[in-house]
C-alpha cells in the first residue's frame, strides 16, 4: 500500500473470496488456516470486506468496508466481532506483530529487552 501499510489476508463476501499476501508465506500454516477462518466467518457473518493489515511500524488493525447499496451489512455486529476477535485472539495478532517488525522491518527485538 501507499501509505507503508500492508494487507496480511482478507475476504469478501460479495465476491466470496479469501486473499492471503504471500510475502508473508513464512507465517505457520496453522496461523494461516486460523487467519483464513477469522476472515471468511467474519464476512460470512457480517457481510462485507474484512481485512487484517499490518500498519507502518508493525502493529496491527482489523477493518471493515461495505459497498453503499449494502443494506444488509451489519454495522453493529461488525464492531462486536472485531472487538471478540482482538480479545480472543490477543497472543496471535502479538505474534504477527512481532513477525512483522522482526522479519519485515528488520528491528533487533533484543535491543528492546534490554531497555
């Protein structure tokens, strides 16, 4: 993306379709398929697109779109879910946050510990 952010994975109900960033192949396939679920129940759900992106300095966000003529996107529920899956799957999202700034941007966790 332009703006130093990168899409991990997401899907989309209304072309009912996953997508799955490859230059993050190294992630465990066991990551992968959980992403993979997270991501199709979400829209399956809700409705609407769903994506998992990496933001600039590593930390992650969960977002929706709709299209305008979607009446039937749940707005509510979609919040709610967001919310249950960034609880539930805290230690995962750290993770991948972690890969991120580890492997991507190339920082030196060590020095961090050390602080």
């Amino acid at each position: 993306m332009e703006d130093g952010r990168i899409v991990l994975c997401g899907a989309n109900a209304y072309e009912r379709k996953y997508y799955f960033n490859e230059k993050f192949a190294g992630i465990p396939d066991s990551i992968k398929e959980e992403l993979h679920i997270i991501c199709v129940l979400f829209t399956e759900e809700v409705g609407g697109i769903f994506t998992i992106v990496f933001e600039e300095n590593g930390s992650i966000s969960l977002e929706t779109d709709t299209a305008e003529d979607d009446y039937l996107y749940d707005e509510i529920s979609s919040g709610l879910m967001v919310r249950e899956i960034r609880r539930n799957r805290q230690e995962m999202l750290e993770s991948l946050s972690l890969y991120y700034r580890v492997f991507i941007l190339h920082e030196n966790i060590l020095d961090e510990e050390d602080e």
